[in-house]
C-alpha cells in the first residue's frame, strides 16, 4: 500500500506501525485510530510473473459538526426586523435547520432563511467547510417568543 498525499512524486509507502495495521498477505490495510491527514488516495500495486495491476481507493474522513451559536442577548424594537445568526462546520459540509417551540421554520412572509457555504472556523481543522444560516423575522410584533428558537 502507498499513500499519495498530492500526487505521485509525493509518494510514501507505507509500513507497519502502531497506526498501519495490514492483514491477508497486505491485501487489507486497517488505520486505527484513522486522523484527519490519513484522508487521500492510496494505491494498491500487486506484481507477479505475468505483470503488473494497480488500484486506487480515495479515503475521505468526517468531521463531526461544531455549531457556533451567537447566544447573547438581543433587544429589538416592535415593527422592525430582527436577524439570527448560526455557522457550523465540518467534513462534509453540515446542514442547518431553524426550529421555534419544537416546529421547523421555513421561509415565509414573516422568516426568511439564507444560508451562504465558506472556508471552515475551526483553525485546528483548516479543510473543513462552514456554513452560515441567518434567520430574519420581518416586522416584529409583541407578542414574538424567541425564548424556544435554535438552530
């Protein structure tokens, strides 16, 4: 088994180790505990007497979501809009969902949803993708509860 990293010059075979464990004669490459560098493609060459086959298998390791929610309080005045903000990020890129007392929210006269797709937040995850979501409540009323509202 050969790790290609970028591209073929940037080969590296690799061994036994605590993290590469191989079975079945190197056919079977087990990576334990699997980490974020080991996502790429690897190759597979077996060789004999009557010549030479290669395959290739890409490996791409998820990334659990992290939601990062704005939980300050806000105040907002009556007939005026008011805009909520929530980002996640992960591999691959999460989706977002607004719920208000347990109901999903859509868009309507009243909600509208946007949601733009950008380079991850976390600096210790550099290839994750986040998404942003911003909910707008248009002409606030009195009566508006936002106490059971999330993302």
């Amino acid at each position: 088994w050969e790790f290609l990293p970028d591209s073929e010059r940037d080969l590296e075979t690799l061994s036994s180790s605590d993290r590469h464990m191989f079975f079945d004669n190197r056919h079977s490459l087990r990576l334990n505990p699997v980490r974020l560098e080991d996502a790429g493609r690897y190759r597979l060459t077996a060789i004999n007497n009557g010549g030479t086959a290669t395959a290739y298998i890409d490996i791409s390791v998820l990334v659990e979501p992290e939601i990062n929610e704005n939980g300050d309080p806000i105040s907002v005045s009556i007939g005026s809009r008011m805009t909520f903000t929530c980002t996640a990020d992960g591999i691959p890129t999460p989706s977002l969902t607004w719920y208000r007392n347990g109901t999903l929210l859509t868009d309507s006269e009243r909600w509208i949803i946007t949601q733009t797709v950008g380079p991850g937040i976390r600096s210790e995850i550099p290839t994750t993708e986040s998404i942003m979501s911003n909910l707008t409540l248009v002409n606030v009323r009195e009566s508006d509860d936002f106490s059971q509202l999330s993302c």
